[in-house]
C-alpha cells in the first residue's frame, strides 16, 4: 500500500497541476482549506506527508500543521510559502516543527523531490518509533512469557505498596515456584521446560483477575500482586491458581506432563515497612510449602491486616 500524501492549497489550478505528474507515483489527496484537511486527515489518515499552504482563508497553514503534529506526530510536514511571508514562515517552521518549506511558485518536479525527501525522513522516524518500542518492551517484558519481569513487576510493586499503605487498603502478595522443575528439564529437554513455564503463566492469567500483576521473578518462580485483596480472598484465589496447575495436565511437545507449584502467600499488615519485606514474607511461605511436601500453599506470618 502506497503512503498517502496530503496536499492543501486554496489554488485549484495549483492543485490540478500538482494532481497528474504526482498521481502516477504516489497516493494523492487533495484539499482546498484547513478544516477539510483536517477531516480528510482523520477520515483517512494516517497519511506520511501533509503539504500545506501557508495563508488560506479559515484556518492558517501552520495551525493545520500544529493540529496535525498532535493528532500524528510521525507524519512529515511541509509548508509552501510565498517570497514575502518568509518571516510568518519562520515562526511557522519553529512552532510547527516542520520538516521543510518550499517557496512558491513552485513546479510539480520540485514537489516530487520533497515528497521524496519526506517519505524518506517519515520512514526512518517510522523506524525510530518501532525501536524505540522495542526497547520499551525488551525493558518490561519477560521474554518467554510475555508478563512482566522482575525489575518492572518490583517496580509496579513498589508504587502498590506505597499506595495500599496510604489509603490503607488491602494488598496481597504470591510467591510460587514450580515442583521439581528440574527433573522436567532433565527428563524432557529445556525446551520442554520452557513450555512448561509459559504454560505456567498462562494459568497465572486466567486465574487471577485482569487488574492483578503477574511477574516472572526468576528461572522457574513467579510472583503476583492481588490488589485490593485481603488475605481471606487471597487464600481462596491462590489455591484455586494452584488446582488449575496441578488438576489438568500440560500439553507439550513431550506429550502430556503433571505439574504442580507450591505457593507463598502473604497480606500487607500494619507493620510492614516495605514491598520488599512483603515479598520476603511470601518467600519464607513458599520455602515452608516446599518443606512441607510441595504443591500447597502456606500463608506467611505477618498477616495482621491494614487497620
Ligand atoms: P523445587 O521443587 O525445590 O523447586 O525443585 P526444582 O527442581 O523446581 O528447583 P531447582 O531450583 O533445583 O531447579 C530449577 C531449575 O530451573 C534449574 C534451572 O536450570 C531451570 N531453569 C531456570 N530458568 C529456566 C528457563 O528459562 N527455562 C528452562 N527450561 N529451565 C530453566
Ligand atoms: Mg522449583
Ligand atoms: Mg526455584
């Protein structure tokens, strides 16, 4: 699909001359005022380059462009001006953050080399914004399972606790780690394994609720963050994420498996000093659970609730 151009001008005859040795090459849209630029920009859009006349009547060409900059900040802009508006153009270009100025009169060949110039510019900040999301997500995301990993899940955390704390509401934090994981990978291969931890993160999904946070916390140990939730709740939303674990089997490419996990639980209590004294809270739990013969949950000891 070929990227659209914008071109608005209040000179017909301009725009017709501009519309045939363009149209060959490009997608071409075409208005006579600011207004219907605009309507034409978001019944449309997203274009890759808007052309504009500077003075029109209604609304100038650089309040269009202004408009523009907010309603899709990647799209290329450029202002045509005549000879003796170059001082509006000037402030034009710096509060429009235009990519360019052509001076009129100008010929449809002219037009073709800056369309192509900003096709150019619109791809590399395409490109810009693609990377720069990327890195976004490599920088919150757990590769294997798409949930949080455990800076972001830590620092998400730490903002619920504080805020838990002032209003003085309910928090609950989990703690889980997968039964003799190990013996997966070493039976069936660590891509088997992998499998496993996805499909462990899945369940986490389904089973908490859409506002609760799930993060991956280390090799094949999970935390999760149930807002809102005193330690009553907890305990039934945390042994029901458990059954969903063990009580169906995993598919995977070794065939079907048993898993199980072992959970630690703990609400946020009135001494608490930290999220991370929290998590520890969790962990201990989670430590008894494993002593205690595995796939059960143990609630930790500092459970008094906020007042
Ligand atoms: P326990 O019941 O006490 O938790 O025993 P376990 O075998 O689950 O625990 P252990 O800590 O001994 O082993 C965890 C294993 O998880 C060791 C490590 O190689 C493996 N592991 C960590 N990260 C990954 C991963 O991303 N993929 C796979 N396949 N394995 C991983
Ligand atoms: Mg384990
Ligand atoms: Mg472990």
């Amino acid at each position: 699909m070929a990227d659209k151009i914008l071109i608005v001008d209040d000179d017909e005859n301009f725009l017709k001359s501009l519309s045939l040795p363009l149209g060959a090459d490009f997608d071409i849209h075409t208005e006579r005022d600011g207004e219907d630029a605009l309507a034409c920009f978001k019944k449309y859009g997203p274009f890759a380059v808007v052309i504009t006349d500077m003075q029109m009547a209604g609304m100038s060409g650089v309040d269009l462009l202004k408009q523009i900059t907010e309603l899709a900040p990647e799209t290329v802009r450029v202002l045509l001006t005549g000879y003796s508006d170059i001082d509006t153009a000037m402030r034009g270009i710096n509060e429009g953050r235009i990519f360019r100025y052509l001076t009129k009169p100008c010929t449809p060949a002219t037009i073709k080399d800056l369309i192509s110039d900003a096709l150019d510019e619109f791809a590399i900040a395409a490109n810009r914004l693609r990377l720069e999301e990327e890195l976004r997500t490599l920088a919150f995301v757990d590769d294997l399972t798409g949930i949080n990993n455990r800076r972001h899940f830590f620092e998400i955390g730490q903002e619920e606790f504080g805020r838990a704390q002032r209003f003085r509401r309910p928090l609950a934090a989990i703690m889980l780690d997968i039964d003799h994981f190990k013996a997966v990978n070493d039976t069936h291969g660590h891509s088997v394994g992998d499998q496993v931890i996805q499909e462990v993160a899945n369940r986490m999904g389904v089973a908490l609720r859409r506002a609760d946070i799930i993060g991956r916390y280390g090799g094949e140990e999970f935390s999760a963050l149930l807002l809102e939730t005193g330690i009553a709740t907890a305990t039934s939303v945390a042994t029901r994420l458990r059954e969903s674990i063990s009580d169906k089997p995993f598919q995977t490419i070794a065939g079907e498996l048993r898993v199980t996990v072992s959970i630690g639980l703990a609400a946020i209590g009135t001494n608490d000093t930290s999220f991370s004294a929290l998590l520890n809270c969790a962990d201990e739990a989670l430590y008894r659970a494993k002593k205690l013969g595995r796939n059960r949950l143990e609630v930790g000891k500092e459970t008094t609730p906020a007042k």
